[in-house]
C-alpha cells in the first residue's frame, strides 16, 4: 500500500468518524449502513434462516452492529441480543483498507460459487458496501472453507475475523432499533414448556403482511413494540388473533438493521 493511500485511507476514516461518509450530494447520515456483512442460505429450518440478521452491519459515524452472545439453552429469549460497539478512526482506516483489499469499489454485484462443487449445505457470505457511486455487492459460497482461496476471499475471510476479534472485547451497549421485524408461522406448543399468550400486537387480520415461503407471513413495525417481547422465549406461541378456535401461531421477532430490506 503507498503512502499516498494510506494517508488517504487516514482522512476518509476521521472523516467517517466525524460525520459520515459523503455519498455524492453531501454526508451521509450517520445513522445510514456503509458496509453489511450477512450470511444466507446453508441448511438450516426455514424459521432459522427468516430470523437471521446480519452478521455485521457498519454506520457512517463508526457504529457497528452485531448479534451478542446468546446461549445455547433452549427455551432462549424470543428478541435475539443485538449490539453496537464504536470503531475509532484507527479501527475505520482498517476496514477501509480491507475494503480496498476485497475490491469492492469496482464490484457492481458479483457471485463467486466455485466451491459449490466440491463443499455441500454451506452458507454464502455477503458484503455490500456503499459508497458514493452506489451499492457494491459481493457472494461468496462457503467462505473460508476453501482448500486455496483467492486474495480477495482471503481479504474477506479476514475482514470478518477483525470484526469477530474487535466485537469480542468491544465496550458494547444494546442496540436499539427503529425497526422490528416480526414474522408469523404455524405453531408447535411443547407440553414441557408450554406458554401460550394473548396476541400482542395492535388488531391484525394479516390483509397487509407479506407471504413468505412456507405458510410464513411477516410485518415491519415501529421498534417501539419491542417491550412487548422483552420475557417472551423461543418457545412462546400467541392466540389467533381472530378465530380463537385456531391453533396457536408462532412469533419470529428481531431487530433490523439499517440497510435491510424489509421482510424480503
């Protein structure tokens, strides 16, 4: 890297820090997603893979999101535990230079699936990251698993691995969304731990949620809801809201990140 760069690298990551990244037609807000790392697909249940946010997602003034620790106990608690760390300027100049490392300035959307053929039910690791040309996005199947990979998935893999170190040990503070995700499902009520509540939210005839794959339907909302899960577990089931006849549905509910598509 020539000092040119890095000194570059140095003023765009104070600049960051300070008041966003510029976006063409001035600062971006601070609360507005530069980067977002999410793992889709392998094989998982499909409740599973509805509920799984991103794996990291990086704000304009230096914030990170991040999924915090959750045990392995089951019933768990039903809001999964997201956090949010500061990066210092030092830290932002890192990751912009990785960034650079990946390519991801001159990538408009590209898929890389050449380990398909040798490793099954992987995930596929994806990073965007926006700048003031747009949106650059990158797939990558079974990252990190690769017997020989390129320097650009190794940039990647380590990318990830400077989030995982920095997050472990990070001054971190519950992340507080503006919005929620909530999606609805067939129930199964378990005898042993069985806990059947009163609908929580506002009247609900389902009319404007979307359908999703099998029989799931979902709904933003305000993070305003948020309390209204704040006991429940994984293995809470809630009445119909309309026929209380009908079996018991199931509540998928989390945070979403700035940068993600609604229910898509």
């Amino acid at each position: 890297m020539t000092n040119k760069f890095f000194g570059a690298l140095v003023s765009v990551a104070l600049v960051l820090a300070a008041c966003g990244v510029d976006q063409g037609g001035g600062e971006t807000p601070v609360d507005e997603p530069i980067l977002q790392i999410v793992s889709e697909g392998g094989f998982v249940p499909v409740e599973v893979a509805l509920n799984t946010g991103p794996r990291y997602t990086l704000l304009g003034d230096g914030r990170l999101i991040f999924q915090g620790f959750q045990t392995m106990e089951f019933p768990g608690r039903l809001l999964p535990p997201y956090m949010v760390a500061t990066l210092d300027g030092g830290q932002l100049n890192a990751v912009l230079a990785m960034v650079e490392d990946i390519g991801l300035p001159d990538i408009e959307d590209e898929v890389d699936d050449r380990a398909a053929g040798m490793i099954a039910d992987a995930s596929t690791e994806v990073i965007t990251y926006w700048d003031e040309n747009g949106v650059h996005r990158l797939s990558v199947y079974a990252l990190g698993f690769e017997e020989s990979p390129s320097d650009r998935n190794a940039a990647f893999s380590e990318l990830i691995e400077t989030f995982d170190r920095f997050t472990a040990s990070a001054d971190a503070v519950p992340y507080q969304p503006e919005q929620v995700k909530v999606a609805a499902g067939a129930g199964f009520v378990d005898p042993e731990f069985e806990d059947i509540r009163e609908w929580p939210l506002e009247a609900t005839d389902f009319s404007d949620w979307e359908e999703l794959a099998n029989g799931w339907q979902c709904k933003v909302f305000d993070g305003s809801i948020t309390p209204a899960f704040e006991d429940s577990t994984q293995a809470t089931s809630w009445q119909h809201p309309n026929d209380p006849a009908a079996d018991p549905l199931v509540l998928l509910v989390r945070p979403l990140h700035p940068g993600e598509p609604g229910c898509a």
